[in-house]
C-alpha cells in the first residue's frame, strides 16, 4: 500500500474475510486512499469505478474483466489445477488486454512498477481495454442453452421424440 500511497494511487481491494482487518490496516498506516472490503456485492461497480484490474485468472474473474472491459494485471494461483489460470492470462496477454505477473515475482515494488507503468500510457491503457472488452461473450448463457436445445432436438429426432424450445 505504500507504493499506492506515495503515487495518489487510490485502490479498491476485495480482500476476503481472513484478510480484511490486516489490509485496512496497512493502508492506514501507509496513509493510502483505499476502500477495503472482504467482498463487495457489486463486483460491477467496483469494477466500473477502476482504471486497472488486478486480480487473479479464473474463470469467473476473466468473464466478469471482459465484460466491463477494463486492462489488468493478473496474477494467476500457482496451483490450479493442470494451470488453467496461467493459461487463462495467457490468453488474455496475447490478447493484448493484460500483463501477467506469476504468483513468485509478485512484490509491491513490481505490481507498483506495473501498475504506474500501465496507468502513466493512456494509450496502451484504452488499448487494453479495448482488447478486454473484444472477449467479453455476454450471451454466453444464450448460445450454451440454444447449442444444447439443438443437441438435445438432434438426438430425439433420431429417437422419434421432440423438444419443445423455452
């Protein structure tokens, strides 16, 4: 927090309920603009109100980044199962929409060098954005319930059955 601090940098940390106390406190005594939370009910507004994101890489977190469009740094846990959230960020990195940062070389000094780096380059900060926000799928839900409506037709059509749509 004191990198945040010394910068004007003002953060919104979703922290969880073990480390909420502990955050809040070094941002106190770091003397850092920060709104610390264990979880925030409205994601989209936290999210709405940031210039840069970092956060993890599952699943949900890149879903919900894309959606908003905004640039991030992701961190991705180091034991996911098979990687997939390294391989989440990759993706997002070649994407041109994030940095990753693995999980051993994160300190404060190198998510501050990051995080000044990107927030310093409107430019490449919009472009960030801009890529984010080209893999959002925000009908997701509507092409998995229509792709298996047409598996599900296809297969009672071979069994002399119908399926009604919703």
């Amino acid at each position: 927090m004191a990198e945040f601090a010394r910068t004007g940098t003002a953060v919104i940390a979703q922290t969880g309920r073990d480390d909420v106390d502990r955050v809040r406190a070094a941002a106190a005594r770091a003397g850092a603009r920060a709104v610390v939370e264990a979880f925030f009910d409205d994601v989209g507004a936290a999210y709405a109100a940031s210039d840069l994101v970092v956060a993890r890489a599952g699943a949900t977190t890149l879903a919900e980044i894309a959606l908003v469009a905004r640039p991030a740094v992701l961190v991705p846990y180091p034991h996911a199962t098979e990687g997939h959230q390294l391989k989440n960020a990759q993706a997002f990195e070649r994407a041109g929409a994030a940095v990753v940062v693995a999980d051993c070389d994160l300190t404060a000094a190198v998510l501050s060098a990051n995080a000044a780096a990107l927030l310093g380059d409107a430019d490449r900060l919009a472009g960030m954005a801009r890529a984010a926000g080209g893999l959002a799928r925000p009908d997701a839900a509507d092409r998995v319930a229509r792709a298996v409506l047409a598996l599900a037709r296809a297969s009672r059509g071979r069994a002399g059955g119908e399926v009604a749509a919703p």
